[in-house]
C-alpha cells in the first residue's frame, strides 16, 4: 500500500483539471420514498406523502407537493419504476390496487388485485416490465401475487408455506455480477422479534423461500416494515424503519444491503427523526456525473482517490463502483482514470 500511496503522490502533482463536476445535486442513485401507513401517527407522518433524495446524503429530502393524503388516503406497501418506461408503479393494500404513480401530483387506479391482507406488503417489477410481484401475508403463509403492470390481471398465486410477513420485494437487474440469475427475486422478512428481518429469494415455481442470513449491522431491532430495491448497478439498498435517541421517535434509515451475506451498511437517517414511520422505495439512476467520483459529490478529488485506494485489488462479489474500466479488479488503470477527470 505504501508504494500505491507514492504513485498516488506523484499522479496528483501532476494531474491537471480538465473536467468540471456538471450541475445538480445527486451523482450517485435517485431513490424515491413513499410514506406507507403512519403506523405511530407521529406528527408530520402521512401515509401517501413522497419524497425523493440522493442516495449519497439521505438526509437532504425533497418532498414532492403537499402532504395530507396528496396520493390518497392509502397503505402503500410498495413502489418501482418501470425498468423501460420509468414510470412509477404502486401497490397499497387499502384496497390492494396497483396504480401508476405521478410525482408531481396524484395516481391513476390500475386495478385491484385481491389476495393480499392487510399489514405488511412489498411490490416488484420484472426486468422486461410486463409482470408485477406483489406479496403479503394471508394467515400464517407468505403469498406472492404475479400480476400484469398495466392492466392489473392477476396471472398467479403463490403460497409460499415456510415464509410469512414479506416487507418488501427486490428482482436482480440484468447484467449485473450477481451470485443470482437476472430476474431472480429477493424478500426481506419481517419477524418481529430479534434479529428482527431476514434476507430470503424466493422461488416461486417451487413456491418456496431460501434464507440468505438475517440482516447484520442494523444496530437496532427490526420489528416493522421496510422498503428494498435494487439500481440498475445491482447496488441493493433497503429503507428499514427503526427508533433513534430514547426510542420516542421512529424514523426511516438508509442501507445497502450485500445480497450474498444480508450485511447491512448504514447511509444515513432519512430526514429528521419522528418524519418518516414504514416507507417503500424505487432506486433509479441519478444524472451521469464525472467518472470517478465515486463519494458522489459532483467533484473528483483526494477524497475519491482514498476510496479507490481503499478498495485496492481485486473486486468482491457484487457491485464494485472503484473498478472504473471495468476489468474486476480495482489498480493503476482506474487510478489514471480517475485522474483523468480531476476536478
């Protein structure tokens, strides 16, 4: 590392600035966030409200129009984006409806599906966006719902007998170093009691459910809902709902999720506490930025230099956002990239 280090020293005295951080505020992944029930009824929680942020500073919250019901007085149990259109997708289990979501304003009734209890439900989307997953609890037994994303046909129902209290649903993108095939379906169980969630995929032509680990590295018990989607890159983010301080105000946190071992890392509280009770979010891509800046904040300096350092070597299984070329393996190519775009 040392020798890295002074090869880093003498690259950066001679770099030179040849491309400035373009405009706007997020460089990394969009993630939009939707208020699922206020199941504390704190103050400023709102079942239906939006928000989008940056997934590098979940603390900076854009709340997209007015609060109060703005999307409809309903228990939104999951959101996505359609992988071609972008457009965004909803279940809420109020009247277990899919609807086409308007950022700016409002939702458009896709139809009912049926099936699904009330409580806890998580929504996907297929890579070729024509299928909708929809799960929920009916008894004791999880339940997966294949249905059609535009006109709500319901196509399928899974049983699955040894998973209930499905939080949320996330489906691996295509094209992504994955131990799992594209299209393969990841489920967040809610248990309720210490470890509080479990990372499960499911198979749904054996109608059954694999436990991957329970989620490490929360630093707080998971007895409530939580929100999962993976971006494009195959980055796995989850919004999971926890208490902060002396436990009187609940709040949503930020984390990436490693899909092989249910590790959790912590990004980042959403907003202040007590503001946001169990949310569901859809990830998208942010407006590109300069390659090599990979803390996300619209400049390529020391700062991403250390996290190329720092991940030095060859890449792990998943996302390796330090291999810029590519090549799996993170040396003095992506360095001299990244100095490429110094500035």
């Amino acid at each position: 590392m040392k020798t890295i280090h002074t090869i880093a020293v003498v690259l950066l005295a001679s770099a030179v600035v040849t491309v400035e951080a373009p405009a706007g505020d997020c460089q990394f992944h969009e993630i939009y966030i939707i208020e699922d029930s206020g199941f504390f009824n704190e103050p400023g929680i709102t079942a239906g409200r939006m928000a989008r942020f940056c997934s590098s500073n979940p603390a900076d919250v854009q709340l997209l129009g007015e609060a109060g019901g703005r999307l409809g007085p309903f228990n939104w149990g999951g959101i996505n984006f359609h992988p071609e259109t972008e457009e965004l997708f909803g279940f809420e289990n109020t009247t277990n409806s899919l609807r086409l979501l308007d950022p700016d304003g409002g939702n458009t009734l896709i139809d009912s599906v049926g099936h699904i209890g009330s409580g806890i439900s998580g929504m996907a989307i297929s890579n070729d966006g024509a299928t909708a997953y929809i799960a929920g609890t009916v008894s004791a037994w999880g339940r997966v719902i294949q249905a059609d994303v535009l006109t709500g046909e319901v196509l399928t129902v899974h049983n699955l007998l040894n998973m209930s209290a499905i939080g949320s649903l996330a489906v691996v993108p295509d094209g992504v170093d994955l131990p799992y095939d594209a299209g393969t379906i990841l489920a967040i169980r809610n248990i309720g009691s210490s470890p509080g969630a479990q990372l499960h995929v499911l198979d749904l032509e054996a109608n059954t459910a694999t436990l991957i680990g329970s989620l490490t590295g929360v630093g707080f018990n998971i007895a409530f809902e939580s929100g999962m989607d993976f971006a494009p890159d195959g980055t796995l983010y989850a919004a999971i709902q926890g208490f902060t301080g002396s436990g009187d105000d609940v709040s949503t946190h930020l984390f990436t999720i490693n899909p092989s071992t249910a590790a959790a890392t912590l990004i980042g509280v959403v907003d202040a506490p007590g503001t946001w009770d169990a949310s569901s979010i859809a990830v998208r891509p942010a407006p590109s930025g300069p390659l090599g800046d990979l803390n996300g904040d619209g400049v390529v300096n020391v700062s991403d230099l250390l996290i190329l350092l720092g991940s030095w070597g060859e890449c792990p299984d998943g996302p390796c956002p330090a291999d810029l070329n590519g090549d799996g393996v993170v040396d003095v190519s992506d360095m001299l990239l990244l100095l490429s775009n110094w500035g």
